[in-house]
C-alpha cells in the first residue's frame, strides 16, 4: 500500500512527490490573542486548548484564562509573541497559535488578523478587541493598563457539530475544521464553565448507563481515575471485552458488552438500537476505518 501511495504522488508531483512532517505526540495548542501598536504589544489574552494539539483550533475547546499551562510557557509565548510584533511592525489586531510540550514551545502560524476567538476573549476579559484594534489602526494611542489573565471567572467556548443531521459524516476530529458553530459559557471554575459549555452545544448529562470502549492500554491507564469515579457516582458501567477485562484487574465493576462485529450477546449494536446506553466513550485503538467503525 506505501507504493501505491508513493506512486499517486509521484503522478501528482515528480519534483517533490513526498513530504515529511515530524509530529510532535501529547502535546498542547495555546493561543494568544493580541493588539499591537507600531510593533508593541498592547493588550493579549491567552487561551489553551483542551484537546492535544492536532484538533484544528476551529473545533477546540478553549478555556481562558489558561488553566493547565506552566507559568514559564506563558511567559515564554509572550516573548516570542513581543518578538514577532516587532519584527513585523504590526498595527492591528492578531493571532499565533502555538503548540507546545514540557515548556518547550514552536509557532504553528501567526495570523495578522481578528482571529475567530477574538469576540470570545473581549467578552472573557471585559476588553473590547476589535475596538482597541481598530483605534490602534486610525492612529489612536491605545496603551493602557490591561489585566486579561487574574480574573474572577473561567471563560469555556466548545464547538457545536452537526453529524447527527448528516449521513456518513466521520466524527473524528482532526486537522481540517468540521464544527458548525460554537457557543461560550462563563463558570466559576473550568470544571463549571466547561459543563455549561458542552450543556449549551445540545450534550445531554447520561442518567444511568455508560459504555466504555478504551483501546491502547496507555489510555486504559489514564482514564482509570474518571471509570473509578463514574462508579462511585453511581453510573451502571459497560465495557467492551479488552476494557471490561482491564477495568476488572484494577477493581472497577463493569457488565461485559460484546463488539458491533461478534455475534455473542449482549451485543452493542442491540443496545444501542434498545435505547440502553445514555452515553458511550469510545477511544479506538487507531483511526482505520475498520477500527472506527468496528467492522
């Protein structure tokens, strides 16, 4: 299959047929968001992301101010940001996006315009950012002093997607933007924000019954803690054979539920159509289409 791969794209590009991107894996998307004034930075709110980097930032969930990001990665992110401006001379409102990883960060892309989170952070901080922006570009002083990172509340915006409404739509987030809209909610705290946030985009809270299907062991172990604690909130736990058998050597109770392919019962397609499930959390082990789609 890699030859044949490789061959389209000699077809496609005999100068250059093949690229090669490094990935870097676990890591996280911070965003700043700024106006600058003849290269100075004036005003910027960062936000992270809560998905690992390689969600197109269109489909993230954003939290501001950042709530898991190192102090020496902001302070870092600013630096750069400042650096940026400068050598760019921006007037204007702009956007970088950066990935980082153990405190060490890489611009993804700066964009020298109102990026799409622009009216998210100007309602989070209190700041109006496209009104500074604009004053900044008919000449206007606009420095001041702006606090965009010690506020009281926690600023949530989730995606709103649409793929129960269309047939055959792949629902794996990626690099491309699938999301329809999006909404943004205010909390005391993340945890606040966010449940409002995913409540607003139409995510109904489950009543009873939980199906879990975790595929590589790594993120058996990291969800360990959450399975514990659906349990101990009193959920009726289901999980697939690999998942139920994991979840029953570190003390978790769960009732084994066959795969969409096996003809043994209980059988998940059977209870999916009876209504049985209010929630499923489903982490295949890759994103073949087999594997998604457990055919």
């Amino acid at each position: 299959r890699l030859e044949e791969y490789l061959q389209k794209a000699a077809e496609v590009s005999r100068e250059f047929p093949v690229v090669v991107s490094k990935f870097i894996m676990d890591a996280k998307e911070i965003e700043i968001d700024a106006v600058a004034q003849n290269g100075e930075v004036k005003i910027y709110a960062i936000s992270e992301h809560i998905e690992n980097a390689g969600v197109h930032s269109g489909d993230a969930t954003m939290v501001l101010p950042p709530y898991y990001t190192y102090l020496e990665t902001v302070r870092r992110m600013k630096d750069v940001s400042k650096k940026i401006a400068a050598g760019l001379r921006i007037t204007g409102p702009f956007n970088i996006q950066f990935i980082a990883k153990d405190n060490e960060i890489k611009v993804i892309e700066c964009n020298v315009r109102a990026s799409r989170s622009f009216p998210f952070v100007s309602k989070v901080t209190g700041y109006n950012f496209i009104g500074l922006a604009t004053r900044a570009m008919l000449g206007k002083d606009i420095s001041g002093k702006y606090s965009t990172v010690d506020l009281d509340h926690v600023g949530v915006k989730a995606p709103q997607f649409s793929f129960s409404r269309l047939k055959g739509a792949d629902p794996v987030l990626g690099v491309e933007m699938a999301s329809t809209g999006e909404v943004a909610c205010f909390g005391k705290d993340l945890y606040e924000a966010l449940l409002k946030a995913m409540i607003s985009t139409g995510f109904v809270m489950p009543k009873k019954n939980v199906l879990l299907t975790i595929g590589r062991f790594e993120n058996k172990v990291e969800f360990l803690p959450s399975a514990k604690k659906l349990g101990q909130l009193g959920y009726n736990l289901f999980a697939t054979e690999g998942t139920y058998v994991f979840l029953k050597e570190n003390g978790v109770a769960s009732t084994l539920i066959h795969k969409a392919r096996s003809s043994k019962k209980p059988n998940l397609i059977s209870h999916l159509i009876d209504k049985k499930l209010d929630l499923v959390i489903n982490i295949p082990q890759g994103y073949s289409r087999e594997e998604i789609t457990d055919r």
